[in-house]
C-alpha cells in the first residue's frame, strides 16, 4: 500500500487512532486506578508529549526547514542537534505519549493497544518513506546520524 506514504498528516493518524481508542474502551476490562492517579498520570504524559512536539518544531524552526511531514523532499537542513539527539522523530513520539495518555484517561485495557498501532502506522507509512527521502537528500551525513540516534526512544 506504497500509495498511502505521506498521504495523511500524522496528527490525523493519531486523531483518527485516539477516536477508535475511545470506541473500544467500553468493550474490554476496566483499569483499577483512582481518579486522580488517572489525572496525574495523563498530566505527567501529555506534559512530556507537549515537550517533545515543542522541541522538535522549534528546532525545526531555528534550522528553517520544512516542518511539513508530506513533504520531506523540501528538507533544507538535517537537524540533529536539541532534541534530536535523543530521537530522530520527536513529534512522533509526542503523538505516541499524547495517546498513552489518553490511554491512561480512558482507563480501560482496549486502549493502550493505540500506541503500537499509531506507531507501527506512522513508522510503515511516514518514518520510512522520509527516511528514504532524508538518505537521498543528506547522503552519508543522515546514515551516520541514523547509526547515533534511536528512530522512536
């Protein structure tokens, strides 16, 4: 299904995989964690998403190039500093703790099974077709980072 490559922004993956998340959550066993258990722990996750989303765009934005994820043949810079040290594909992995988070808030067993699909969805259909795009575009320079940095943590 090479025709779905960068077709569907990743945040609508993770919109579209947090909707079927919240569907399933009534049809499976409940998690026994107190309310505000729940709370502190979904604030702890989307505090933790919203700092790799934020670092990823801003590092982006200080090498001025393209954040679009369809379009990773108009990357003007390999960035590999800040953030990127850590993983090659922050705002992903911010999508993924935002759904655990949801996960965690919906309180039910179904939907932690969302994150693994987000990310085994967004690593089919838009890690690895950027990545072909970043090899062609940065040569030896991304196939050295790539051995340095982890593709998700």
């Amino acid at each position: 299904m090479q025709w779905l490559e960068h077709k569907i922004p990743p945040p609508v993956v993770g919109a579209l995989v947090g909707v079927a998340m919240w569907l399933v959550a009534p049809f499976g066993p409940a998690l026994a964690l107190a309310a505000s258990t729940r709370y502190v722990a979904a604030a702890v996750l989307i505090a933790v998403a919203l700092a790799f989303d934020i670092a990823g765009l801003l590092a982006f934005r200080a090498s001025r190039t393209t954040i679009n994820p369809l379009t990773p043949e108009r990357a003007s810079a390999l960035v590999t500093g800040g953030v990127y040290r850590i993983t090659r594909n922050p705002m992903y992995v911010g999508l993924c703790f935002m759904l655990l988070a949801w996960a965690v808030h919906l309180s039910a067993w179904l939907p932690f099974l969302g994150p693994p699909i987000y990310v085994l969805c967004i690593t089919r259909y838009q890690i690895l077709p950027e990545e072909r795009v970043l090899r062609r575009l940065f040569g030896e320079q991304y196939v050295q980072y790539t051995a340095r940095v982890r593709r998700w943590l």
